[in-house]
C-alpha cells in the first residue's frame, strides 16, 4: 500500500522540478509561469519541456529525474532555477546537491490527481482555461471571482484535494457547512481512485461549490 509520506515526499520534489526545470526557465525565456497537466505529467507552455511519469524531457532529450539535481542540469542543458523571487518566493525549491529519489506510483498520483482537477474544470466551467500554476503546484480556474482548482497538496493539507475559493471569503459569513476551510472548501481526493471517477467527483465538488455560493 502507497504510504502517504511517500506521496507527500514525491509531490515536494515535483514541485521543485516544476519550479526549477519548467517554470523558471520558461519565465526567463517568454515571461511566464504558466504550465499545463498532461494525463501523466505536465509541461510548459511556452517552453517545450515536460514531466512524463518520472522521466523530464525536452526536444533533444532526456533524462530520468533520479540523482543529484546538479547531473540532470548539465544532462539537459537547461537555464535551471526557479521564478524570480520579486514574482513570488519559491516554494520547493531544489539545490544542485539534491537528490531526487521519485517513486513511480506516487507519482503517477500527483499526476492523475491534477489531470483529473483540469478534466473537471473544463466539465464545470468550460470557458475557463486550466492552468498548472508553479507557485502553489494546483491547477485552477477563476470565474466570477471564485478559484477552482486541484492542489497537489500544500502545508494546509498534504495530500491532492480539490478547492472552491471565493476571492472575498474573508470579509462573507458564510454558514453553510460547505464551506469547511479558511480560504472557502476543500474535498480531499480518493488518491486511489481511477481518472474517470476522480474527475467526477472533483466536478461534483465543484458544481455544489457554485450551487452555495
């Protein structure tokens, strides 16, 4: 049985190869962070990099994300470091001297986790544009000043969930029981569950989430 520390272990250092493999360089050469899921990953958008499984790839290459950080830089040649701290501070961030130890099936949780929170979003809100934002690792949409989206987990809560947010959640009394989370609603994944099942229920969440709004 997949632990839950190994779950939230893999995520964290996910979030740094997003942070400093994709978003970082793609910043500096195009002037964003944007990224987008994939089925089993997630890339740029305006850099051709990607994660598949556990594998980071690039046009003329690549590597499996095992050993010191240092290595996979010089093997993909890449301008390798996170966002700029004056756009936001990182929060993953790897240094040349770690080394990455990616479990495959969790893994393949993060990412089934995020694809299935963009398959719901363009289900429940399809004008919205989903995107992998490097800065929390979620992928959300904003409508009507409200977020949705799917964490791949945070200090809040470490394991994937999925969120509604309304931008004013601060300054409304809301007393529906719904709304079970400082920042609006949170719905914990089923991390075991197969895409189809886990975008419905994510899609769900989110539906109810308008419907108390």
């Amino acid at each position: 049985m997949l632990e839950s520390e190994t779950i939230i272990t893999v995520r964290r250092q996910l979030h740094g190869v997003a942070e400093g493999f994709i978003a970082g360089p793609q910043y500096r050469a195009a002037g964003t962070i944007r990224l987008a899921v994939r089925p089993d990953g997630f890339t740029g958008t305006a850099l051709p990099v990607a994660v598949h499984g556990t594998r980071l790839e690039w046009p003329d290459g690549a590597v499996e994300l095992a050993g010191p950080v240092g290595e996979l830089v010089r093997a993909s040649g890449l301008d390798f470091g996170p966002p700029p701290e004056d756009l936001y501070r990182p929060a993953s961030p790897l240094a040349l001297d770690s080394v990455l130890d990616i479990d495959a099936d969790a893994s393949e949780v993060i990412h089934r986790s995020l694809y299935a929170g963009a398959t719901a979003l363009k289900a429940v809100l399809p004008e919205g544009h989903p995107v992998l934002w490097s800065e929390h690792f979620d992928v959300g949409v904003s409508d009507d000043e409200v977020n949705y989206g799917v964490s791949a987990g945070d200090d809040f809560h470490p394991l994937p969930y999925a969120y509604v947010g309304p931008w004013d959640f601060g300054t409304a009394t809301r007393p529906d029981p719904f709304w079970n989370a400082p920042f609006g609603a949170v719905h914990p994944l089923e991390v075991s569950a197969d895409p189809d099942a886990l975008a419905a229920g994510i899609a769900d969440f989110f539906r109810l989430g308008r419907q108390s709004l």
